[in-house]
C-alpha cells in the first residue's frame, strides 16, 4: 500500500516538476507524463480495450492520445499511437471528487477549476486535475478509485469485454470458429451477433475456454492486438 502510495506521487511529481522534452515516441515527455498519470490513476478506457492494469504495456511505445469517448478515438494509427477516453471507473471518480469537495468545501479556484467537475476535466484540464489529486493525496485518491470500483466495476468490466469481441474482423472470426456447435447452455445461438456481446458479455469468457482450441483463442487475440 505504502509503495503504490509512493509510486502515485511520484508520478505526479514528474509532472509537476519535469520541463518538456521529447522522448522516443516524439512526444513532449511533460505531455506523455500527465497523460500517462492520468489515465492510469482514472481508470481510462483505451483503444487496446486493455485493463487499466496493462495500459502500460502497450503505451510504452506509442504515443498517447486523449479524447473525450470513444466516438472521438477515429483516424489513428495503432502502431505509433494509443487512444485513451474517459471510462464508466473514470466518472465515478470524479463523483467521489465531487463529494469530498462538497463535503470539505474545498476550494476549486486555486487549482483554476470549478465545481462541480465533469470527466471532460480530465481532458481539458489535465495539468490541473493533477494538481488536485496530488493536493488530495494518495489515501484519499485510493477511497476514491475504491468507490468508483464498487459502483461501476460491473459495468467496467462489461464495456471492457464488449470492445474486446466487437472490434472489427474479431465476432466475424469467432462465428467461423463456431459454425455448428451447441451454444445453447449460454443463452445463445449461432451466428452470435452484436446485441448478443452487449447483452451479456460476461459469458464470452467461458465461451472461448469451452468452446475454443487454444489455437483459436490465440488467433482470436493476436488478429487485433
């Protein structure tokens, strides 16, 4: 707890503290640092469709796009650049935020913000959300990610699991897999279409593991990421 506690502010320090330099990707580092920060500590949803825990992964490398939805996340090329937006976790967040304000009267003004705050914040206003979370401090960042977890992790993970089957070639691919098999025990029957993942997604994960060989599965992930 102390050591991811220490990493956060770390983080922000970076920020706060770093001037502008451009790093492998072209990016100005101060640019890439508070995008990083940000999308990683507001749970972001990103065009990978990765958990927030391997955003990591494939940011290293690229350059990190910020948009307002995922409707904005056009027009880019996977190979140089990572999209990112805020998610379902992001604005539950921010209504902790908003509480914690409300509750403490906190002033937004000095971090040239005003109440109540939105997700849009978080793109428009990086730099100075980020002094707000490092003002508020770590403990109280994590109440915050844990109230947003328990209100829409459900959610989360269920707009997760639908960008992951509902990118382009992936269901197409999967019904071909599936042709002639039983999917009855899941509710479903086959061709498996777009309503079907956004109903329950959930169930795809046993999906693959019952109905799919490993070289499937594998092709299944490999052809998108």
């Amino acid at each position: 707890m102390k050591r991811t506690l220490f990493v956060f502010i770390l983080l922000c320090s970076m920020f706060i503290t770093v001037g502008c330099s451009d790093d492998v990707s072209g990016m100005c580092y101060e640019d890439r640092s508070r995008q990083f920060t940000i999308a990683t500590a507001f749970r972001f949803d990103n065009s990978f469709a990765a958990h927030y825990h391997r955003f990591g992964t494939y940011s290293v490398e690229r350059d990190i796009l910020t948009v307002h939805s995922v409707e904005e996340a056009v027009d880019f090329d996977r190979e140089t650049t990572i999209v990112v937006w805020p998610s379902i976790l992001s604005k539950g967040i921010i209504d902790a935020i908003n509480q914690h304000v409300n509750r403490f009267d906190f002033d937004l003004e000095a971090f040239s913000l005003t109440y109540p705050l939105t997700v849009d914040d978080l793109v428009d206003n990086g730099a100075e959300m980020l002094e707000l979370i490092f003002e508020l401090g770590g403990t109280n960042f994590t109440s915050f990610q844990r109230y947003a977890n328990s209100k829409y992790g459900d959610e989360y993970w269920q707009n997760l699991m639908a960008m992951y089957w509902l990118k382009p070639g992936r269901l197409e691919a999967l019904n071909e897999f599936l042709e002639g098999q039983d999917l009855s025990e899941l509710g479903l029957t086959w061709p498996i279409t777009e309503a079907d993942v956004h109903e329950d997604s959930w169930r795809f994960n046993y999906l693959g593991r019952a109905f799919l060989t490993s070289e499937q599965s594998s092709y299944l992930h490999e052809m998108w990421n």
